[in-house]
C-alpha cells in the first residue's frame, strides 16, 4: 500500500480489497473474541479507512457516501463478522 497519495474515494476503496486477505484471516477470532483484533484494526488505521468519513479539515478524507459504501463492502465481502443475526432473520 502506498500511503503517499491522497486519501480519495478510490484509493481508500482499493486499500480495503487490498486488506481482504487480512480481514479474512481475522474473521474467526474476531467472531469468536466479539472484538476486532489489535492487528487487523491496526491495518485499517494504517489505510486510512478510520479516516474515510471525517472531514478534510480533521485530517480526514472527507469521502463520499457512494466510496464509504463501496469500501465497507470490499471489507466485508467474504467475511461476515457477527453474521449469525443475519441467520436468525
């Protein structure tokens, strides 16, 4: 991951399918520990996607509602935390 480019929409998109492997190899202790791990949420910290809705001003990116949907969906698009309320629906 470069991290010398502006944090745009697509960037911050791209980091987190860029994580996916990560987020997968997580997943399990994360469901088990009902927390996410200090390394994976390190990771995301490091991507910027902490950062993806605050504001410009506050050091944030300042994305769009389409970029946040689109990188909360590549993070979770083959692992779904806490996914036993969907089951119970």
């Amino acid at each position: 991951m470069a991290h010398g480019e502006p944090l745009t929409g697509e960037v911050l998109v791209a980091r987190a399918r860029e994580l996916q492997p990560l987020v997968r190899a997580h997943a399990e202790r994360a469901e088990a520990e009902r927390t996410l791990p200090r390394e994976l949420a390190s990771a995301l910290a490091r991507a910027g996607l902490f950062r993806i809705a605050a504001a410009a001003s506050c050091g944030g990116a300042e994305s769009d509602p389409r970029s946040q949907i689109l990188a909360i969906e590549a993070i979770s698009e083959e692992v779904l935390i806490g996914s036993e309320v969907c089951r119970q629906t």
